[in-house]
C-alpha cells in the first residue's frame, strides 16, 4: 500500500508537489518535477523489520574550485526505524518516535542547528 499521491514538501516556505514515479512491493518514490527533491519509503523484512522515510533534496550551486562553473550538489534525510520482528506495537513505535521527534524540534530546533554546527 503506497502513500497518498502526491505527497508534498515545503523547504524554505516552497510547497513542492511530489508525484509518484515508482511503487515497489515494498517500497514507493515521489519525484518534484525538475527532478531536484525526491522523497523515498520503503520496507525491509528479515532478523530485524527497518521501515525507512527519506527526502533528497538536490540543488545547482557554483564550483567550490571554479567559481565561474555550476555544479549539482545533493543531501538526505532521513529517520530510520529498526525494529524487532515482535514486541513493539505500531502505538509503542510511535510513542518512541514521537518523544525523538519532540526532542530534535524543542527549543526551535536547537539540537538539529547545533549536530548541522559539528557537535555532538
């Protein structure tokens, strides 16, 4: 079962429209129409179950080492969760993400701006 279509992502108050490309049998792909932004789901099942959700943002940005030239540089994000075959409810996962969550966005994201600043 997939996503609604299309999902959308707003970076820098930019709402983009991400229309889905690629359904896999686990696993799903929406795609921004200039091919810049992608956002990925997908499923893994064996001695642990990984269910992962990943945003790749891509951008044209000038040459670090030739300045007159532009160059496509990339980043991800993306929250992992690893799970046990058995013993954790959806409701328990989500009581644990929702607390991860709540911890990277207190205090206006001060833990995010300061792992982006090299701490840890």
């Amino acid at each position: 079962m997939s996503l609604a279509d299309p999902q959308t992502v707003t970076i820098s108050a930019v709402t983009t429209p991400l229309p889905r490309v690629s359904v896999g049998k686990f696993e799903s792909a929406y795609l921004s129409a200039d091919g810049l932004i992608q956002l990925g789901v997908s499923h893994a099942n064996g001695r642990r179950t990984r269910r992962v959700v990943r945003l790749d943002h891509s951008k044209i940005s000038a040459d670090v080492f030739v300045p007159s030239q532009n160059v496509k540089v990339g980043m991800s994000v993306y929250t992992v969760f690893d799970l046990p075959p058995a013993g954790y409810t959806p409701t328990e996962a989500m009581a644990v993400y929702q607390g991860f969550k709540t911890q990277l966005a207190a205090s206006s994201d001060a833990i995010i701006t300061k792992v982006l600043g090299g701490e840890s």
